[in-house]
C-alpha cells in the first residue's frame, strides 16, 4: 500500500515539475494511460475468450511499448522514444488498423485522427511538421487503396463495426480529457505562478521606490546643508585659497547631488512614474540658464563655447522647461566632457507643424571631441552602458545620462539622434514638439547673457516677515544665511508647535515649511495655520521645502 502510495507520489511530482519539458511528462502521462488501457484490453479478452492470436498482439503491443517507455524513461531519452512511437503509429499502426478493422466502417478513421493529435502535441519543430505530412500522405494513401481495392481491407460485420466505432470513441475520449485536462491544469498553474511573480514585482517595486524616496530625503539633506553652506563660505572667501578649496567643494556637492538626481529620475521613469509638467516658458531664459551653468565648465577646459539661434525663435513655448533644461544640460555636459580642444556649440531653431498650435524646437550640441565609433551608437542610450571603455576611464560617468535623456525626449513626443565620426566630434540633435504660447520673438542678446556676474540678491524687502519651519537647525542655518542679503526679516520655529506660537503672534508674508517633522509634520501645520483661530497668518503663502522626490510625496503650497 505504501510503495502504490509512492509511485502515485512520484508520478504526481513528475507531472508537476516544471524541470521536465511539458512535451515529455504529457508523453508519459499517455503512455500510462495506453498501458493501462492494453493491460485492461488484455483482461477483458480473456474474459470474453477472444482468441489467442488477438490476445497474443495485445501483449506484444504491451511488453514492446513498454520496454520502450522504460528504457527511455531511464536513459532520458523520451523525445527519441516519442518520434519511434510517431513512426510506428503512423507507419505500421495506422494502416494495419484500418485494413484489419473494417476501414472506414469501423473505429480506424478516429484512431487516425487521434494520431495526428498525438503528432501535434507531443512533438515539435521540423520533426512535427514532418510528421503530420506523413501522416496525411499514408491517410490518403490507406483510402485510396481502400477505395480502389476494397478486397484488401478485412470487412466488419454490421454489429462489429459498431462495437469497434463505440469502443474507438470511448477510449479515445479518454485519451482525450486525460490530455485536455493536463493541459488546462498546466495553464492554470502557470498563470497562478506569473500572477503571484507580478504581485512579488510590484512589490518589490513598491519598497524600491520607498527605498529610493527616503535615500533621497537622507542623502539629499545634508548635500544640500554643504552645498548650501559652501556657497557662504564663496561669497564672502577672505582668500584665493580658501575660495578654490570652497569651489571644489561645490562641484563634488553637485556631482554627488547630480548622481542621486539620475538615479532617482531612472527610478521613476522605471516604474512609469515620471510625470511631464506643461507649462508657460521663456526660451531666452531657458538658454540662458543652461549656457549660464554650461560656459563656466567650458572655460576651464580651455573650450571655446558658442550659441547661435536663429532668429525666428518664438519669445514663449509652452513644455517642461525643468526636464528640457535637464535634457540639454546633459547633452552640454557630455560635449564638454568629452572634449579635450576645440569648440561646443549649442544652436536652436524652431520648425512649424501640421498642427497650428505645436512648434517644434530643435536644438543640436555640437562638439569636436573624441567622436563615437559607428558599432557603439546603436548602445548609446542603454543605461548603464558606457562605451569605448578603454579610452573614456578617466572621465566620470555612470552610463545613466544618454538612457535619462532619450526617455525624457520620449515621454515628450520628440526625438533625438545623433551624427558622430570617431576623433572628429559628434552632433546630438533635439526635436521637440512644444505648445505655442503668443507671436514674441526671442530676446536674443538675453539668451547669449550668459557670463557669471559677482553674487547679488535679486532684490531686497527689509520689511516682508518670512518663518522658517524645520527641525533640523542646519537647514534652518542655511536659509538664513542664503536670504542674508535680501534684508528679509526672519524667524524660526523648530517644531510644527513652535511655529503655530509664532503665527498667533505675527503676520507672516511667506512660511517655508518643512515637510517631514517629528510630531505635527509640515501638511498638518499648514492646515492647523490656515484655520488657527486669533492666528495672524492665515494668509500667509506657504511653500513646502522638502528633499522628497518620490511620486508619492503629497504637493503642498498655497
Ligand atoms: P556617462 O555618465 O558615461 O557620460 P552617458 O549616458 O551620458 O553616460 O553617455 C554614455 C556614453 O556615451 C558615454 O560613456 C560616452 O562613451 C558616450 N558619449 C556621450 N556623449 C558623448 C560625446 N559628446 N562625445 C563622445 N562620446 C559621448
């Protein structure tokens, strides 16, 4: 009882292992099947004393099939086993069951089609198609024959040829739901399985992006408090010395800053979660901002750096200048990287649409750097691929640039390709569809204004009252010092608590509010401000200050 319990077991887990091709456990689920039913024919005919010579085939069948299944079985050859078992059925049983079994008056013209089932399902590739050709041929062959010779064919009796058709059927069927049913079972576990992978995925997805939300709170913080403190100690440097050890700074800061950025931006292009921000533009200032962080780099690799756009360029689009910007101050990095004499240039031009609303802006980076060779284009734009390795090691890179660039590029509906001959220079080259905002033209001479002038604040208001809300005193620092210069009046609240004590004093103009703090955060203080009763602020305009880039960071402004 216990060893029938085991080979039920065994075959239970046969059947089920994914590690044993489909083809060949369906194959020994039917030879069982076959086996059993020959074994109970076998009974059977004793049992009606069929004669000997009948029996004596019926066991022959038995032991030949089996030794085959077996031997198979044990070398692991049940493929090969499958095509002897395909040849026999189509070569020897097929016919010798339809002339000794009535032709078509009789059970034959099921088993044919059985066989070819058996063909379609257990085999594959050129083997299959091989297969049923053959089949196909002997079928017309056999009618053909039996059409015109029907001498040769071994008649049924009326009454036979009912049997033996019922009997086909049944055991067909049989054969049949056996096959059906493994088949559909087989399915439903695999859809099981890919339902429960895709579950584990987006799980898995989740936490990353929870993952890459908080690492971009905790890395960001304190680059920012660097940066931002960095950038006192380089307005007001005593010495020379003191301010290039202070620009150094500033330029480690903002790659590790810039590094954090790419990875969460791959973050969340990966999981879909890049939203595409439209809005009202100016294009002077956008070329500006980006020539204005571009010339400086330029300058200090000795680079000559120019722009030229053409003149038919509108005043105002209407795009994600932040992405955008994104887009060419990498391009523009790139140029720059990989230059080592020689120019960069950045030209813009616009070009109408069939589509009176949208103009394309086309922008191209043109560098006489190293070039790339011909076979790597194709790779440009993978993430993480770098390419020409052995010459580009001593620049710093990721690989993640290009891939970010192209999905932006994408994600707006515009294209980018790139014109490059190896030691010569590249061109990339931007086309963006972008919403017409009015008939201006561009300011050109403020698009070129591109030279870092010596800090001053952009204005002064020696009389607007601004809260600072954070509960990290160092940020706390870094904005007081950066809106020195403004003469702007300042307090500060450490606490959502403290801050809502200041306001039932004061009349704020502005709050800048933390948004992760301990206790009251930075969205219930800002509801608590709004209906404070007595408060002096519930108008105050009040802007969020968080380092929170995950899409799941709630806006907050009013
Ligand atoms: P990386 O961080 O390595 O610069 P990118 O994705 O920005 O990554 O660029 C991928 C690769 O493409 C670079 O490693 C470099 O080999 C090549 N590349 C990009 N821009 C240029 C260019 N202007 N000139 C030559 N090679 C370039």
């Amino acid at each position: 009882m216990k060893s029938k319990n085991n080979i039920i077991h065994n075959a239970k887990e046969y059947l089920n292992s994914s590690d044993v091709d489909v083809r060949e456990r369906l194959f020994m689920l039917l030879a069982s099947v076959a086996l059993t039913g020959m074994w109970l024919s076998f009974i059977m005919g004793l049992a009606i004393h069929e004669n000997i010579e009948s029996l004596m085939v019926v066991v022959g069948g038995f032991v030949f099939f089996l030794l085959l299944v077996v031997v198979g079985f044990k070398l692991k050859r049940i493929v090969e086993v499958s095509y002897i078992v395909a040849v026999v059925l189509v070569l020897v049983m097929m016919p010798i069951n339809f002339f000794t079994s009535g032709g078509i008056h009789g059970g034959a013209t099921l088993w044919n089609l059985f066989d070819a089932l058996y063909i379609a399902l257990i085999l594959r590739g050129k083997p299959r198609a091989f297969f049923l050709g053959l089949q196909s041929v002997v079928v017309i062959a056999i009618y053909y024959v039996y059409y015109n010779y029907p001498s040769l064919i071994v008649k049924h009796t009326e009454e036979t040829a009912f049997e033996d058709s019922i009997a086909s059927y049944f055991i067909i069927m049989i054969f049949l739901v056996v096959m059906v049913s493994f088949q559909t079972r087989l399915y439903m576990r695999e859809n099981e399985k890919a339902n429960q992978q895709s579950e584990e995925i987006n799980e898995l997805n989740r936490s990353q992006n929870k993952f890459f939300s908080s690492m971009s709170h905790e890395i960001r913080t304190p680059i920012n408090t660097i940066i931002g403190l960095n950038e006192m100690i380089l307005r007001d440097a005593p010495t020379d010395e003191i301010k290039e050890d202070a620009q150094n700074i500033e330029s480690a800061g903002k790659i590790l800053l810039h590094l954090i950025n790419d990875i969460l931006d791959m973050s969340k292009l990966e999981s879909g979660k890049m939203d595409i921000i439209t809005a009202p533009f100016d294009v002077a200032d956008l070329i500006a901002d980006v020539a204005g962080m571009i010339w400086i780099r330029a300058k200090e690799k000795k680079l000559k750096f120019s722009i030229d756009i053409s003149p038919d360029m509108p005043k105002q689009v209407k795009g994600d200048e932040v992405r955008i910007k994104q887009i060419l101050i990498n391009l523009l990095n790139n140029s720059v990287k990989y230059t080592n004499e020689g120019s960069v240039e950045l030209s813009a031009r616009c070009e109408d649409t069939n589509d009176p609303e949208i103009i394309k802006l086309v922008f191209s980076i043109t560098d006489t750097g190293i070039g790339i060779k011909k076979d790597s284009i194709p790779y440009l734009f993978d993430a993480f691929k770098r390419v020409d390795e052995e010459n580009n090691k001593m620049i710093e890179g990721t690989g993640l640039g290009l891939s970010i660039v192209k999905q932006f590029v994408d994600l707006m509906g515009g294209n980018i390709t790139v014109n490059s001959v190896y030691n010569v220079g590249s061109t990339f080259t931007v086309e963006l569809p972008l919403g017409i905002v009015g008939e201006g033209r561009i300011n050109i001479n403020k698009a070129k204004g591109t030279s870092k002038k010596k800090y001053a604040p952009k204005f002064t208001a020696p009389t607007a009252n601004v809260l600072i809300v954070d509960d990290t005193p160092m940020n706390i620092k870094v904005v007081e010092r950066l809106l020195k210069d403004t003469e702007i009046n300042i307090t500060t609240a450490t606490s959502g608590e403290q801050a809502l004590e200041k306001t039932l004093e004061t009349s704020f103009h502005v709050i800048l509010m933390d948004h992760e703090m301990p206790g009251m955060n930075g969205i219930e203080c800002f509801h608590k401000i709004k209906t404070q009763t007595g408060g002096h602020s519930k108008n105050a305009r009040i802007v969020a200050l968080t380092a929170n880039a995950g899409p799941e960071c709630p806006a907050l402004s009013s």
